[in-house]
C-alpha cells in the first residue's frame, strides 16, 4: 500500500513525465480497441444484412471472395420451395456502390410480391411497377432528399422513385428495392442471383432448417445469424486474419514503446536510483519502484488509450469512407480486454529497466560530476 | 549510539588498470572527527565509497566495527544501519520535498509512517531547517541542500558518517556553517565521522587529519599552514614523522 502511496504521489509530481510515458501505452491500447472495434462492427453489420425482409436463412454460393459477389442458379429456387420445412424462397441480387450520391448504399433487386418486400410501410407512394421505378427507403430519401417522382440513378440508369418505404432494418432503410430482372441485367445476372432468402415454416427451427437444406444442398454457404456472417467468403476470413495480425502488431509496439520510455525514464533518474541504493534500499525495493511506476503508467495509459480507440475507430472508418457499411462496436469485453493488455503491458515493459535500476552501481553513477 | 570503528588494512583498488588506492591502512577510534585531505583524483572519493559499501575493494580489509565490508556480498542493510552518507552534489531528488527527502532511507527500512515524519522533522529542526520541511530542493540555497543531505545522513542513526566534499560548491560562510553542523552532530550523536575535503578550514574542527596523495594515505598534522595538501607529490618515506606520520596508527 505504502509503495502504491508513494508511486502514485511520486507520477503526480512528473506530470508531464508521466502523460508522455502513458501516451505511448495509449496509443499501443488505442490501436486495439480500434480493430476490434472496427473487426466487432463489420461482425454487427454483416448480420442485420441477413435480415432481409424477416427471412430465416440467407444462402450463398460457398467460398464466394464477397457476399456480393455470390452467385447461385435461380433453379435452386424452385428446388428450395418444394423442400419439406421450407415456407417460402425469393431471389435477390445485391447491388453495391451502384446508387449514385450514396456508394454505402445497397440496392436491392427482389420481386415486388415476395415475403422480403412484403413487410415494408409505405410512407409515401407505392412499390415499383416496372424496370423504369425504385421504391426508397426513409434513410437514403432523407439522406439524398428524394420525394415520390423524383430521379434516382443506379448504375448509370435513371430511375423514377415510385415510393419511400420503413422497414426498421437500416441496411434496407438506407437502401432502394427494384426489379428483379433490371437488377440481375445492371448486375451481369441473368439467370442467376446473388442470395436467396428462406423463410421456414413455422413449426421448423432455424438448426432443423440449416440441416435440411445443408443435407440437400451441400454446395451452399448458410448463413443464420450473425457471427457466421463474417465467414461468407475468402474476404470476409482475410479481414478477420488482419484484424488479428494488426492486433498482435499493435500489442508488440505497444510493449516495446512502453519498454523503451521505461527504459528512457530508467536512464534519465539513474542518479536517484543510484542514490536510493546508496542510502539503504535494497535492489528488489528499487525494481519494485519500477515496476510499479510502469503498471500504473500503463493502466493510466490504457484508460487513455481505451477513449482514443473509441473514438479513433469512429475516424477510422469515416476517413475510410466506410461509416455506411461498418459501425463501430465496442463492448464491455473488448475494454476489459483492452485494459488487462494495458497492464500486461506494463509489467511486461518494465521488467526490463526494472532489472536494470536495480542493478545500477552507485559508486560509478553517483561519482560523475 | 556510541560510533563505529573503522579498521582498513591494506587496502588496494584498481580501477581500469589504474591503481587508485594503494596498500591503504588506518584506524578511526568509535566517535573521532576525522578529516581526509588530498588533492583531487587522490583516491579520497574511491577510499569513502569502499568504506561506505559503495564499492568493493581489489584487496585488502575494511572492518567497521564487526562487520567484514571488504566481504559483504549484500551491503544493503550496512549501508542503511551503520552508515549515512554526504555527497558534494547532496543529491536530493528534485520531486520530494526537504522532509520527503530526509525521510528516504527510513522508507527503506519500512518505518511507520508517523514515525518517520516526526524523525525527519527532528532531524530537520537539528540542521535549522524545520521552516523549510515542505520545500522542494529548487528553491533552496546551495548550504541548505547540503544540510538536508546531512540531515538525510543521519536519518538511520548511523554510527559511521561519510562526507565526500560536503563544502565542495558552498561559499566560505556556508562552509563553515557545514563544519559546525558536522561537529555538533558528532557531539550530539557520537557518531564517527570521516569528511574528505579541500577546505582547509576543516581542520580547526577535527581532530586527525588523514592525507591522501596519489592513493597513499597518512597521518598529517592538523596545522592549517603546513604543507598545501593540495600539492601533487606524497611526502618521501621516511619524512618528518612529527608531519608525516604513518597513518596505521
């Protein structure tokens, strides 16, 4: 208790010592929380992508680089709608970036009577009637300020907005519905689908649903919650990898920088450690002064450096243009972790110049003029 | 606490091939006032190092009291226990206050809190300092720098005091303040006390004087006009014996 005392007494006296030395922990704890931050978002995001329209299942091509980018025969649907368990099938094909004024927006290509759209309210106008119309969501007509009658281009054709619909899914909110068959030729598509959406009879679970069809059709990816999503394709595994590798990365500066400033601050006093030996205290009270000084620099650090991440994950995805397809995802979890890192770090970094205070000579350091 | 007896017999230390103290031995009674006077690079600073556990010698013995120094593997609780320390830069570290600095070797000997405050208190009003207990060392004269460090000396009751050029960057008036204090420490607490310096004015206030010149030491008579001890050359052997008395005594 008396060393906590006296350690924290002594970093409040260094204050501008002690703020610099935490920086370099926060920026190390920072770039943390910011990947998982980032890595947790993507996870969050990916799954409201499979809530399309209430469905139970999304399926896509398996090993697909992208969900997007998934491509499966529309005969599979009529394959899948006389598969005992299976209520209803629809096709969709997903449009990315193809909404002018609004990349992060994703246009959707379905059919204007299927159970995906059949949910949506309508606050103004109708569901599209032909190729030559686009039914908005609240989201992107409030973002681009579109009303019933205006134009909307997606991939290079113009569109008449027939209707704004609410959905309360933001994916589909922040999106636009048009048909099926304009979509798969803007696409590249014909014949073909991105997805398709399942719903299951009411009597059968999602397991049950997941098995039938998988035990069915075993070339397929099926995807029914969220932390399966990230794993829809070579893209999505990649990302994951990175985030942890960039983690690691992270966790190792972050070590060594606390380390090095230790080690700084070590060299810096070697007069008063010196001192301290001369004057009775032993090597392990020395290294002990140390040691303690780097856990709760480091724990200041991490505090610091868990609001840096916050907040620099929220710039990192804006800067990346990226804010429409991830947000940002911090949990409970991830600042624990954040903050046990903080404290590795700290016992960690110091041990070193802990060991090295320890073992300074105070007959050679004190005698320097 | 009666002070320590400090035996060295000869004693040697080489420093990067460099003999620096050469075949060194004396002996200091428990409670003498002792001046080491010498040039600088004579070996006075190394001398007080090996005898306050600071260094260890190339051969040779130091016994202080019964304690073997010259063989101690762990000279930590020598160092807090039996010795106090005075260094020419006074070393206090620039963070603590003057209290907070009088009270470090006792943090280091785990006294209770309350206890080590009301010590250093004491010790500060001994050097004349107790006004001055919650200064930072930034805003204290050079003399008053060197009175906490003597204070901080005395702060584990020790029975030998070391004082490696206590007056080295004080004027003449601050200086002689030092010399009273250090003698009246000796009165008050009986400690043994060993002070190397310059100043010749020292000598009016100790009661042997130790010479060292080019790592040899030797009993030298307490005459302020005698021989400039800052001179460069040891006296020849076999000299006046009345000037230059072997120091084993």
């Amino acid at each position: 208790m008396t060393t906590l005392l006296q350690t924290l007494e002594a970093l409040e006296r260094r204050p501008m010592r002690t703020f610099l030395t935490a920086l370099g922990t926060a920026l190390g704890i920072a770039t943390i929380v910011a990947l998982l931050a980032v890595s947790g978002g993507a996870q969050a995001s990916a799954s409201k992508f499979l809530n399309l329209g209430s469905s139970d299942l999304g399926l896509f091509q398996r090993d697909a680089a992208d969900p997007t980018t998934s491509v499966l025969p529309l005969a599979l649907v009529g394959e899948l709608r006389h598969t005992r368990g299976i209520q209803a099938a629809t096709p969709l094909v997903l449009l990315v970036g193809a909404v002018h004024r609004a990349p992060g927006a994703i246009a959707f290509g379905a059919y204007p009577d299927s159970f995906v759209t059949d949910r949506y309210v309508f606050l103004a106008g109708r569901m599209f009637t032909g190729d030559r119309q686009v039914a908005v969501g609240s989201g992107l007509a409030a973002q681009l300020h579109l009303q019933v009658g205006d134009t909307l281009t997606i991939a290079h054709h113009r569109l008449s907005v027939s209707g704004i619909y609410h959905m309360g899914v933001p994916e589909q909110d922040d999106g636009a519905v048009i048909a099926f068959g304009l979509a798969q030729k803007l696409a590249g598509k014909v014949g073909e689908a991105t997805t398709v959406a399942v719903s299951l009879a009411p009597t059968v679970s999602r397991t049950q649903g997941i098995r039938t069809i998988s035990r069915r059709f075993p070339g397929l990816l099926i995807l029914g919650d969220g932390v399966n999503a990230p794993r829809t394709g070579v893209s999505g595994v990649l990302l994951s990898r990175l985030a942890l590798v960039l983690a690691v990365i992270a966790l190792v500066i972050g070590g060594v920088g606390v380390m090095n400033t230790m080690l700084m601050s070590v060299l810096e006093r070697r007069t008063e450690f010196a001192l301290l030996a001369a004057v009775g205290w032993s090597g392990p009270q020395i290294a002990m002064r140390v040691m303690a000084e780097g856990i709760l620099t480091s724990i200041i650090g991490a505090g610091l450096g868990l609001l840096l991440g916050v907040v620099g994950a929220q710039l990192l995805v804006g800067l990346l243009g990226a804010s429409e397809y991830v947000a940002p995802n911090v949990t409970a979890w991830d600042l624990g972790q954040a903050l046990l890192v903080g404290v590795l770090l700290g016992v960690l970094g110091g041990m070193y110049p802990a060991w090295r205070a320890a073992r300074l000579s105070p007959a050679k350091v004190l005698a320097e003029r | 606490m009666p002070g320590s007896k400090v035996e060295v017999e000869k004693l040697t230390r080489a420093l990067d091939g460099k003999v620096v103290l050469r075949d060194v031995s004396f002996l200091i009674e428990p409670g003498e006032l002792v001046a080491l006077t010498g040039p600088s690079g004579s070996g006075k600073t190394t001398l007080l190092q090996l005898l306050g556990g600071l260094d260890r010698p190339t051969s040779g013995r130091i016994m202080v009291d019964d304690i073997a120094v010259h063989a101690l593997r762990h000279p930590t609780r020598y160092r807090r226990e039996v010795v106090g320390f005075v260094f020419q830069l006074h070393h206090l570290l620039p963070a603590l206050s003057a209290q907070e600095n009088v009270e470090l070797p006792m943090v280091a000997a785990h006294v209770p809190r309350r206890e080590r405050h009301e010590r250093a208190r004491e010790l500060l009003d001994e050097v004349g300092l107790l006004s001055r207990a919650a200064s930072l060392p930034s805003s204290l004269s050079g003399g008053e720098r060197q009175r906490i460090a003597i204070a901080r000396a005395l702060a584990g009751q020790p029975r030998l005091i070391l004082a490696d050029e206590p007056t080295g960057s004080l004027d003449a008036l601050a200086t002689e303040r030092i010399w009273e204090l250090l003698a009246s420490v000796r009165q008050r607490h009986g400690s043994t006390i060993l002070i190397a310096s310059h100043d010749r004015g020292l000598l009016q206030h100790v009661e042997r004087n130790l010479a060292i010149r080019e790592g040899v030491v030797f009993e030298q008579g307490l005459d302020a006009n005698q021989s400039d001890p800052d001179a460069e050359t040891p006296p020849p052997s076999g000299g006046d014996p009345h000037d230059h008395a072997p120091a084993n005594a």
